[in-house]
C-alpha cells in the first residue's frame, strides 16, 4: 500500500511532515503524563502541601492540553492527506484507462474498474486515515514508552517484553490465515459488481424470458461465497480483541504481583509511586498494540486493494505518441499496407490493403467476426496493426498525436453511446463551442430535427444510455454528433442498421451532398448502405477477398455475390 505515497502532492508530503512533529509532541505529552502521576503519589506519600501538589497536577493538565491540541492538529492534517491521495488516485485511475488501448483494456472486466476505482479507492483512504495517526503514532508511543519503564525496573521490563512477544505472535497467526480471504473478498466483490451490472444491463432480456430466478441464484451464489469469506475473514480478525484484553489483564496481573513482590523483598516503600506510574506506562504500551491490531484488521484489505489499484496504472498502453510530432494536415485520404491486426492471439484482419481518396466513399462489409471493426480501430487508433501501416491523411497514424489525429475523426460506434444530459451537450460532444445551428444542421442531415423539435428541442434531456429514445433515434443521434464539427473524415460502424431503408437511404443522400468533401468510412451489412460507395472492401474471415465497386465486386469476388445475393433479387442485382 505504500506503494501509493508518490502519488502524494508536494502539499501534501508537507503535511505528512507537519504531522510528524505533531505526533511527537503528543506521543511525548502523553508519555511525560505518568510521571507526573507517579510525583503526586509520592507528594502525598510525604504529606506534601495541596499548593504543591495542584501545581504538579496544573503541569498535568498543560501536557494534557498539548496532547489533545496535537491530536486534533493530526486528525486535520491525516484526513487532508488521505482525502486528497483518494481524489488523485482516482483522477489518476480514470484518466490511465482513457488512455489505454483497447488490447490492453481487455484485461480488465468493467466491473472490476468500477471497483477498482471506487471502492478500492475508498478502502485504501479510509486505511491511510488510521494508519498516518496511529500507524506512525503507536509505535512510537509503544517506543516512548519502553525506554520509560526500561528505566523502572529490570523485572518489570522482562515480564511487559514478553507480553507483547505474546501478543505479536498471535497477531502473525491469524494475519497469515485472514490475508488470503481478503484477497478473495475483493475478487469476490469483482464478480458480484459483474454479475450486478449484467443483470441490470440486460433486465428487459431477462423479464422476457422469465430468467428472473436464474439471474436471482446466479446473484445469491456470488454473493454467498462473499458473505462466507467475509464471515471467516471477520471471525478470525475477532478473535484479536479477546487476545489483547486476555494479555493486557495478565500484564497488568503481573506488574501488580511482580511490584508488591519487589517492594516486600527489598522493604522499598518508595517503590510503589514507580509501580505506578510504570502501570500507566504498560498501559500505554498495550494500548498502542491494541491500535496496531485495529490497522493489522484494515491493513490486509487496504495492501490487497493497493496492488488491485497499482495494476492498473502500471499497465502500460502500447499506443504512445510521436516524440518528435511533426505538423499534421490531412489531406483527405485513407490508406492500408498489408494491415495485420490481433488482440493478442491470433490475427483477427490480415494482409489488408486499400487506398481511398478526399471526398471518397470507404464501405466494409463481410460477415460478423470478419475484423470489420477493428479495421475502424485502427483508422481510430484504438489499436496498433501487429504487421503493415495504416495512413491517414497521407501520414502513418504512429507518427500523429492520438489527440491531433481524432480532433480530425467523427466516429459513429456500432452501439450508439449516448450520455446522461442534454441533446445538445450530446451532439456538441466533439466542440461545445458550436451554435445550435450547427447542430441543427448536422441533426436534419442524420434526419433527426423532427424528433428533436418534438422533444422539446436541443435542451431536451438525454437519460443514461439513451434510452428514452428508439434504437432508430439514438443512431440518428449519434450520426449526428459524428458530422456535427465537420471533421475531415466521418466513421460510421454499422450505424445504419436500425434505420429503414427510406431513412437509410435519406441519410447516405443527405451525407453525400452536404459533405462532399469529407472522406466516409462506412461498415454495413446491408448491400443497399454501400453499393453507391467508391470503393468496398470485403472481408471474410479477416482476410481480404475483395476490393472495387459494387458492380466490380459483383463479377469478381464470390464473397460479395453471395452476400448480395442473400438480400437482393436478380432484378435489383442487375440494375
């Protein structure tokens, strides 16, 4: 977990110094406290004055007040440290996913990031609260504390030293059968956010088939193996209190035995004001483990969601920029070499090869598994080829800033990724700075202004994931946001496949007349959505069969003949 201090700020590393001195000061205050007690035993003891003895009792009362100073001082100063490292962990964590690419992504469930950046996150802060106090303070005090009653009594000293032997001894047994049920626990949480977040994803495919009582099992079994670990995991850790309050009496037991037998052998009398005070001073010393053991219950789960943090940011994204980016201009056109692409098994496109220019028409057809997306990913950089170069614009993708090469990209996904607020801020997505009739253009383009207007206009209200609008709607929508800037070139993955042939055909038109010069990359299933393309390329099975026009296509590639002949007659093939 201490992995995570250099992720602290400078701010906050001053505070932890600041901290340090508090705790100190504390520690010291408190440790000073009984031997004060032990003077006021020995004052009365000698019949001391009341004046003498309120005056040692007024120092008491100071070292008190600079304890109880201290110890507020700290519990500012540890939760602005603690909060803030949970705020920067999360930055760091959201913003390191953002960037990775989606082959390196693909090590990680959703479910598992949310939990990683939420509740790991959390437990992680609510540990390094504890541990910056206590952690640090405890001991210390236990030291103080030692070196105190090491001055007392040879005996004494012994008997306190193999209590806490006891004690930590205990502490290492049940640590080493805990920690690997907290590890579980976290894998546990992982599986029941995924299971979670399936169920309520697909809940309308659940309703239908009336799964209602298998996803109800499947969600009870996760969450029984959690609860069974958590229980284990809880009753060990419980077994800690009865331990320390089992060698603190004993301890105590002992110093009163061991003292009252010293103070008879020896016929000190004067002995027992140091007994004590060096009661007190036990105390303190079992106290401060009694503290480490409530961190030894938080620390295994707080070390395991560390390392479930630190795998994260320490993945590393093959994607990296240019370290000499030179000027970008694009110049219209798209261009792949013998392109060869995997999410690291075996090759999902291979060997593909094409060149569009400015203003030009791409389409990608082939059947499902062909590696039509990832061919888009890779235009978008979402992924690097294994073997070849992709162009875009006239230069090597690799040699182009990710942020400069999409600032030139509108991208319509295959699943329309609508989000929580407005139409407006939806469609201003690529540049909030444009004007709603902008907007409106783009949205008359994608043949979406009637429905926006009866919604009540761009500031009608977009609920997660879009669905308070049809399928149809949300591809509109995100058609829409795809041309709204005016990029240079426009992606559209399957974008097209929830519209009716009028409406599809209505857009392609709007598309073509209203940005001619924009170079179009469209990946269809439907022949009727690419045959006006300037080039198609298909695809089967990841490999190339075929580049051309649609009626080239037809003579010379069986692939594209029999997908064109599985949706359309003779009559529409032949005109």
């Amino acid at each position: 977990m201490f992995c995570l201090i250099r992720y602290l700020t400078k701010k906050q590393v001053f505070f932890f110094l600041l901290l340090l001195a508090f705790l100190v000061v504390q520690v010291f205050a408190d440790v000073t406290l009984p031997t004060y007690t032990a003077r006021i035993v020995e004052q009365m003891q000698a019949g001391a004055e009341a004046l003498s003895i309120l005056r040692t009792g007024g120092i008491m009362l100071a070292f008190a007040a600079v304890s109880v100073l201290a110890t507020i001082a700290e519990t500012f100063l540890s939760a602005s440290i603690s909060t803030g490292l949970g705020r920067r962990l999360r930055g760091e964590v959201f913003s390191h996913v953002l960037s990775l690419s989606d082959r390196t992504a693909g090590a990680f469930t959703a479910g598992s990031l949310l939990t990683r950046t939420t509740n790991d996150v959390q437990q992680v802060v609510s540990s390094m609260v504890l541990i910056l106090r206590l952690g640090v303070g405890a001991p210390l005090m236990a030291g103080m504390a030692i070196v105190r009653i090491a001055q007392s009594s040879g005996e004494l000293t012994f008997v306190t030293a193999g209590a806490v032997v006891i004690l930590l001894c205990g502490i290492a047994a049940i640590l080493a059968v805990t920690l690997p049920r907290f590890k579980l626990v976290q894998k546990l949480t992982d599986r029941l956010n995924g299971t979670l977040r399936d169920t309520l994803t697909g809940i309308r495919v659940v309703r239908a088939y009336n799964a209602e009582e298998y996803e109800r099992a499947r969600f009870e079994e996760v969450s029984a193996a959690l609860q069974k670990n958590n229980t284990f995991a809880g009753r060990a850790m419980a077994l800690m209190n009865p331990l320390m309050m089992l060698i603190f009496n004993g301890l105590t037991l002992a110093i009163y035995w061991l003292g009252c037998f010293i103070i008879v052998r020896d016929n000190n009398a004067a002995f027992f004001p140091e007994m004590f005070s060096f009661t007190q001073l036990a105390s303190q010393v079992v106290t401060a483990f009694m503290v480490l053991i409530m961190l030894f219950n938080m620390i295994p789960r707080a070390q395991v969601s560390a390392k479930r943090i630190l795998e994260v940011l320490q993945k590393q994204s093959e994607l990296q920029d240019p370290a000499a980016p030179v000027s970008y201009t694009p110049d219209g056109s798209i261009e792949m070499k013998g392109v060869s692409a995997s999410y690291g098994g075996a090759p999902v496109i291979s060997r593909v090869s094409f060149r569009v220019e400015r203003g030009q028409t791409l389409a990608v057809v082939g059947g499902t598994g062909a590696g039509k997306t990832t061919l888009l990913k890779l235009l978008l950089r979402f992924l690097d080829a294994d073997a070849g170069e992709v162009f875009v614009g006239g230069m090597n993708v690799k040699d182009v800033p990710q942020k400069e090469l999409r600032s030139h990209l509108g991208y319509a996904p295959q699943k329309s990724a609508l989000l929580s607020g407005t139409i407006r801020e939806n469609l201003a997505f690529a540049d909030p700075s444009l004007s709603d009739e902008a907007l409106m253009a783009a949205a008359d383009a994608a043949c979406a202004a009637e429905f926006i207007t009866e919604k009540g206009g761009l500031q009608a209200e977009v609920a997660q994931g879009g669905r308070n609008f049809s399928g149809g709607q949300r591809q509109r929508l995100s058609i829409a946001r795809a041309v709204a800037a005016r990029p240079s070139y426009v992606l559209f993955d399957d974008s097209f496949s929830a519209l009716d042939f009028a409406t599809d055909a209505k857009v392609r038109k709007n598309l073509k007349e209203r940005f001619a010069g924009t170079t179009k990359v469209i990946v269809a299933q439907r022949i009727s959505t690419v045959r006006d393309a300037d080039v198609i390329v298909v695809l089967d099975h990841g490999k190339m069969a075929g580049a051309g026009t649609h009626e080239e296509l037809l003579k010379t590639c069986p692939a594209y003949l029999e997908i064109a002949q599985s949706q359309m007659t003779q009559e529409e093939l032949a005109r």
